[in-house]
C-alpha cells in the first residue's frame, strides 16, 4: 500500500473517531508503527491532522473538517491536481475555484511569479505559506458546507480580473455541462469564466456517474479540457469529444 493510500485510510478512520495511538492507528492500517509515523508526521505537517501526547486527531479547523469529509477518490483526486499544476507556466496568472480536488494544486503549484485568484479560504491560506505566489481571494457570502466564498454582486473584483486559465471543479458532469447545488455557485463559476482565456475542469470519473446538484452551471461548450481518471467511460469521452472538449487522463 502507497503513502496515498495509507493517507485516506488513515484520515477516513480519524474522522470517525475522538483520537487514536499510533499503536491503535497501526492495527487498523496494517503496517509497522514507524511507517505509521513517518504518514502521521507528513499529513501533520500539511495541517490535516493533530498530534499531541502521542494521540492522533482530525484537525479542529473547520478548513480540515471539510477536507476530511471529502477524502473518496483521494488518489484520483491528488493525481488529477497534479497534473492540473503542470498546466501552470511561470509568471502565469490563474484562477482556481474551491472543492477538494482544486485544494490539492496547492501542493503541486511550484512555479515562480504565479498570481492566483481564489474563492476558497482555505486555497487561499494554503497559498499564502508560498512565497513563490501572490494570492487574491474575492469577498462575499460564505457557503459553510463547501467552505468557499461567493459574492451575489457584480460589482467586485471579478470585473477587473484577467487569467489565462481558470480551473474548478463540480458536483457532476452531464451531457448539458456541469450541475451545481447553489444557484449563487453558478452564477459566480460563469463570471470567473468570463475573465479568464481557458476553463479546465478537474473532476475524477465518479462525477459522471453520480448526478448531485440540480442546477446547470457551465456548459460543456464552454469547457477548454477536462482532467480527470481513467475510471471514466467511453460514453462520457465520447459526449465530451463532441463538444471538442480536451480530456487528459491520469
């Protein structure tokens, strides 16, 4: 079992319990204690968990809660921001929109002279440890459950923001472009749209199966590239293909 793999396990089991011993986390998982630790000390050192005394916990900052509680598909999900970072040039000037799958760019951004705008304050905080970053963040409306931030106003930031690329994710993607759950959350995908030259998707394959969100956001017209697993299936490329949608597979 690979360190990413271990790290879901291990943060899947955090989130149902208080806390837990490094010799109780080594049972549950499998591996010997000091493989253990060495997982514990990386994720602590990302801020996804606490240690103290010996006992291992969730991170008490709801920016962790959120992250823990969208920790399926992690693998898929670190591979496709992965590549998502690699689309990043020097001096570039980007957009990257919330979800968990965006979160992870954060560690993968390594660029000099990189301008990022963002919704998501906890993108926005994880940025702000990179000194190889300037980092903007929009004001507005918090949605607690998705931690991110969205203005019902036009007349913001938003209207004076250029990007060569703008990346975001989505609940899930459909023949008619990506669905929501927020109407204000479609609203605020279009504007950023607008404003920047490119719009890459980041989604892995089980947002072409599961249909969450009730609200059509951006159409797949007005995708550039989709990033995502090679779970997905024939049917979906070929949906995306006729809108000449750009798919990369990771």
């Amino acid at each position: 079992m690979k360190y990413i793999e271990r790290s879901e396990k291990i943060l899947k089991i955090l989130s149902g319990v208080k806390y837990l011993t490094y010799n109780q986390l080594q049972k549950k998982i499998g591996h010997s204690e000091s493989t253990i630790r060495r997982d514990i000390y990386k994720l602590a050192t990302k801020g996804q968990v606490i240690v103290s005394h010996g006992s291992i916990s969730i991170g008490n900052l709801s920016s962790n809660k959120y992250l823990y509680e969208n920790t399926d598909n992690l693998i898929q999900k670190q591979k496709i921001s992965k590549k998502a970072a690699s689309l990043v040039t020097e001096n570039d000037s980007i957009i990257i929109n919330g979800g968990s799958t965006c979160y992870y760019m954060s560690e993968y951004i390594n660029k000099a002279n990189v301008s990022i705008f963002t919704n998501s304050f906890i993108l926005a905080n994880r940025f702000v440890e990179k000194s190889s970053v300037n980092v903007s963040i929009g004001g507005g409306t918090i949605i607690t459950n998705d931690q991110l931030i969205y203005s019902p106003h036009k007349e913001n930031i938003i209207e004076h923001l250029y990007a060569s690329k703008y990346f975001l994710g989505a609940k899930s993607i459909t023949k008619i472009g990506l669905l929501e759950s927020d109407p204000l959350i479609i609203n605020y995908d279009n504007l950023l749209m607008k404003r920047a030259q490119k719009t890459i998707v980041l989604a892995d394959s089980s947002k072409f199966r599961f249909k969450k969100g009730c609200y059509s956001s951006i159409g797949l017209e007005n995708i550039n590239t989709i990033i995502t697993d090679a779970g997905v299936k024939d049917e979906d490329i070929k949906i995306l293909e006729e809108f000449k949608v750009k798919i990369i597979i990771v």
